[in-house]
C-alpha cells in the first residue's frame, strides 16, 4: 500500500509542470508613481525597491552596451523624487510599463560623455 501511495505521489508531482516565470506586468509607471509619492514607507519601500532592482538590471548588462554613469553619492530618495518628476513632466507615459520608464529615466540622466 505504501509502495502505491508513494508511485502516485512520485507521478502527480514529476507530471506537474512549475512555471516560474510570470507573463502578468507588475507596475504600469502610474500605479509606481503612486507608490513613489507615498507617505507611507512601505509604499514607498515599494518604489525604492523597484527603482534599485531595475537598476541592478541594467548593470547586469553589458557596460558598453549601456553607457551609464550614476554617481555613487546619489541616494535612492534624490532618485524616487527625480523618477516622480520625470514621469510628471512625461505624462505620457503613464500607461508604458515602469521597467521601461525608468530604465529610460536612468539613460536620459546618467548617460556618459564618453
């Protein structure tokens, strides 16, 4: 009976496909804005981690292909309050997905003059 039960549990989970990646979008730049401009610091926890991983994509990502110099100095609350104004000024983008918004935030603003 064992020897049954443990077969069907072995063949239930190797049949069993685990997607790891997802399809879904997870911030449109208007609902991180909205993250962004948070009083609350979980919200805002949010929005710096966000910002921080897309930054660590890029940096993942072959140097020359990139071209980016962001000074070491810059705290993440001068670059969340420079995000928000960007995707103000950019109203535009308000519907394009956040990884591209800032990623294009970082690019327009920390391009280097080679």
């Amino acid at each position: 009976m064992v020897k049954l039960f443990c077969a069907i549990f072995l063949s239930v989970l190797i049949s069993n496909k685990t997607l790891a990646a997802s399809n879904n979008l997870f911030f449109t730049s208007a609902q991180l804005i909205s993250y962004c401009k948070s009083d609350n610091l979980y919200e805002q926890g949010i929005c710096d981690g966000y910002i921080i991983a897309v930054n660590d994509v890029i940096y993942s990502i072959d140097q020359k292909k990139t071209n980016l110099c962001i000074p070491q100095n810059l705290s993440i609350k001068n670059i969340r309050s420079s995000i928000i104004n960007f995707i103000i000024d950019n109203a535009e983008l308000m519907s394009v997905e956040a990884n591209k918004v800032v990623g294009k935030f970082f690019i327009n603003n920390f391009g280097c003059n080679n």
